[in-house]
C-alpha cells in the first residue's frame, strides 16, 4: 500500500480531503515516523502495510489535536512501547502496543487512547508527556502518577485525551 491509497483509505474517516491528507503524510515530519518497505530500485515508492496505515491515523489524528514537530516523535514512540499491563489476555511474548491496540480494537474493546498531559517542569518550561493507555488503566495509575509529579515539581495544566478506540473501530472494521 502506498502513501496515496493510506490517504484514501483514511479520508472518509477524518473527514479530510485525500489529497490534503497525502501532503501531510509526504511531509518529513510525518513520514520519518512511518516504517515502510523501500521499493527495488531507488525510484521506486515505498510500500506500507496495514500497522503503517493505523500509525498513520493515529499520528494524524494527534497532529489534528496541536501535538506536532518533536511531539509527535513521542506519539510514534508510545505505539511501539511494550507493556504487559496493555494486553488483552496476559502471557507470552509482549507485543508492541500498536499491534496490541489493532488486536483489541477488532475483537470489539473501545477502551483505548492517547493520554496527552501537558506539563510544566521545574525549569519553568512547558512539555508534553504522551502515552497510550486504556481507559481502565487511568484510574489505578492515577495515585502513582501524581506522587511521582509532586516529587519531580512538576505541575500539570492540562490533560488531553484523544479516543483511538472510537476513531479507529470504523475504520478497522472496514479493513476486515
């Protein structure tokens, strides 16, 4: 699959034009976080599988919520995180939490999103901490996480939560 049909495919989805979206994704910012396959010869386009087309929604979806530039380094890190508190049913190998999400998602678990906590830090700087996570999950971590921020002196200003399960269940239905 190439650059043009991930646009196609996600169009309908983000209520965006095709070729608008296939501009954004040729972007450097956003295609250094696409894999993708290169082609044979050095002309030929990259190919891109399905992971690459759901990493692509996703990254769209927070560049469309005013997280850009270096930020969205930290959203294509948070899809390849591995962690055992992710997965649906426990054991066994840990699988990145993109390949994990897309498995949910399809067996019908709406539960989840993209945490955005915008933070401001001891140095007086703003920044943001992004992680992929379920919506049972927030409630446990909650106690740890503000401990944690209390020690560092960090104070929080917002928090943001981007529904992937929502957003992304049309659109992987569509794929089955």
């Amino acid at each position: 699959m190439r650059l043009a049909d991930i646009a196609d495919q996600i169009a309908p989805h983000l209520n965006r034009d095709a070729a608008w979206l296939h501009g954004t994704l040729r972007n450097p910012t956003m295609k250094a976080h696409l894999g993708g396959t290169p082609g044979p010869t050095a002309k030929s386009p990259t190919e891109y599988d399905h992971a690459d087309m759901v990493r692509a929604f996703v990254l769209l979806v927070a560049q469309l919520s005013d997280v850009n530039g270096a930020d969205l380094a930290k959203v294509a890190a948070a899809l390849e995180v591995r962690r055992a508190a992710l997965q649906d049913a426990p054991g066994g190998l840990v699988p990145r939490a993109l390949d994990e999400m897309i498995a949910s998602i399809r067996a019908g678990s709406r539960n989840w999103h993209l945490a955005v906590r915008y933070v401001l830090n001891v140095e007086g700087q703003r920044e943001m901490i992004i992680e992929l996570s379920r919506f049972d999950m927030v409630v446990q971590g909650r106690r740890a996480a503000n401990a944690e921020r209390f020690t560092r002196g960090d104070v929080t200003l917002s928090y943001q939560f981007l529904p992937l399960g929502d957003l992304l269940s049309p659109l992987l239905a569509q794929e089955a």
